[in-house]
C-alpha cells in the first residue's frame, strides 16, 4: 500500500527490494544491509516492520502468492472450455512474468533450494504453493479426465516444473509455449466426457 502522497510506504519498498534481490541473486547471497540500500529504509524500520530478514523472506512470499493466484484466478476466467481452463496455468505464468519483477525462474522452488529447515517460516508458503497447484489442477483436470484426474493432474505439474526449471537453462527460447503445447498433448491423451457445460468459477 502506498502512502497519501503516493509514494510506496516503507513496507511496500523492503517489499519490493526483497523480491527484487533474493530471487535474483539468491536469499543467503542478499545481505540485510543490500535490501536496505535497495529500499532507502532504515535498519530499525526493517525489524519493526518484519521482525528480521526471515519474516521479511515470509512476507515477500506471501505477497508472490497472492499475486500469482490472482493471476491464474484472471486466466481461468477468461478461459471458454475445459480445456483452456486447465491449461489457462501457462497463460497465468506468461501474464504474471510479464506484470511482475521476473525471478530466474520460480521464488518458491528457488526458496526450497536454500532453506532446508523445516522450522522456518518459508516452509509453510512453499507448501501453500505446492498445495494451491496440486489442489486446482486436479479439480480442472477431473472435467476432463474423471477418475483420472490425479493422473493427469500430476502430468500437468510436471510440465510447469519444467517450464519454470527452463528459464534456468535458457532454453527452449519460448518456455511457456512449449510448455502449454505439450500440456495439450498431455490432456489430449484422455477421451472427451460427455456431460453437463462446466463453468468459469475458479476451483
């Protein structure tokens, strides 16, 4: 949130500087001293905002899926079939790295690679992450795919990892594309159900 002048507050700024630097140059490589910098806050507003750099790592996250969901909330909405609504996750990723500071590849998976404690306070986003793909994708698949839906779910999944993994390699040149067509061939794979016209409402 912005201040009345319509500058970003302080908070909105360790924010930003957060989600600029650890997801580009790695949350143990960002010192507290370079958000700052990046920020223009004190140290002192730093910890009354966020307590320390781990809950300022929390926060960071938690506005990422936020923001993500809303995305993919737009996607699926917009999406006219079954089918595009399942695969409407590879339309949220391209709006979302277009409208956001864009990470190498994924701040979540790029979290789970340097914080291995299962007491931090990170974990439990990078689960709610995980969570929010696993739960959406099989209630979009299982129009398609009933009882098969898991199947095809975890299939789904698996191409996104690797879209975001691809970033990292840099290759192909079109990660979201080649995703989404192979998703396509993925939900292909399984017979049309015949039933009742599913509508947009977001799983």
């Amino acid at each position: 949130m912005g201040t009345q002048s319509g500058h970003p507050s302080a908070r909105q700024r360790l924010l930003d500087a957060a989600d600029e630097l650890f997801y580009r140059n790695g949350i143990a490589n960002t010192g507290v001293d370079d958000v700052l910098a990046r920020a223009g806050v004190s140290v002192a507003t730093l910890y009354a905002q966020f307590s320390s750099k781990d809950g300022l790592l929390q926060a960071s996250l938690l506005r990422r899926l936020d923001t993500w969901q809303a995305y993919w909330d737009e996607a699926i909405r917009a999406a006219d079939s079954d089918q595009e609504r399942l695969l409407a996750v590879f339309d949220a990723l391209k709006l979302y790295r277009e409208g956001q500071h864009s990470a190498r590849w994924c701040a979540f998976l790029s979290t789970a690679v340097e914080i291995y404690e299962t007491d931090h306070p990170a974990v439990d986003l990078i689960a709610a992450d995980t969570a929010l793909l696993t739960r959406r994708l099989c209630s979009l698949s299982e129009p398609i795919a009933g009882a098969g839906a898991d199947q095809l779910a975890a299939a789904i999944l698996l191409i996104y990892n690797g879209t975001l993994a691809s970033f990292l390699r840099g290759s192909p040149e079109d990660p979201i594309g080649q995703g989404r067509e192979i998703a396509t061939l993925a939900a292909s794979a399984f017979p049309t159900r015949p039933g009742p016209h599913h509508s947009s409402q977001v799983p």
